[in-house]
C-alpha cells in the first residue's frame, strides 16, 4: 500500500517566533525520530540569524528577496547546499523568505 501525501496550506500556518529577533518560521515537516525538518524562514530587513552548525548539512531555497551567506548573498531563485558539518550565521540586508530542509537538527554555536 503506498503511503498517503501529505499537503499543508503554509497560507493558513501560524508564524511562529525564534529566539531571534526579526526571523519566523512555519513547520512544513518534522520527523521525531531523525530530527530532519523542513521550515520556512522569514527574515526582516537587518535580521541575523545566530552562528550554527549543520552536523549532517543543510539545503535552502531563496523564495524572495536575499540571503546573506558568509561572503556569497543569494538572491531569489538561489539554491544552496551546504555539506555536513558546515558552519554559518546567515542574515538579510533587505528581508527574505527561504525555504530550509535539515536532515538532522542544527548546533547553535552562540548565544543570542
């Protein structure tokens, strides 16, 4: 038996605040058991997300506007993929709207 799709309206999800001023989120997916997860992230303009580390990578999509990413700035349309045990603090100049899919849970290497 082929297991049923799953569809979310994001329209009708809540933004839910991070510990990290100017930056929500939306829960697209998460499994409890690997920790992998699949989010939206909205950055205001200025926002700066806290230094990380991606202990089995990270792949993100800019929806809109820009991701600042260490020394690269992404634009919409961006597809970035960053290998295991990569480490950054993304930020935005002008806001933007990425879409984040983690296949384990992030370290964070700062406190906010």
């Amino acid at each position: 038996m082929t297991p049923a799709s799953v569809f979310i309206d994001t329209e009708h999800l809540p933004w839910r605040e991070l510990p990290v001023t100017g930056i929500t989120w939306k829960k697209l997916r998460f499994d409890p058991a690997s920790g992998a997860s699949t989010v939206l992230l909205k950055f205001a303009p200025g926002a700066r997300y806290l230094a990380h580390a991606h202990p089995a990578g990270e792949e993100y999509y800019v929806l809109e506007g820009t991701l600042r990413d260490g020394a690269n700035t992404w634009g919409a349309g961006a597809y970035v993929r960053h290998p295991p045990g990569s480490r950054h603090a993304p930020s935005s100049d002008d806001g933007c709207l990425v879409l984040v899919i983690l296949p384990a849970p992030i370290e964070v290497l700062e406190v906010g």
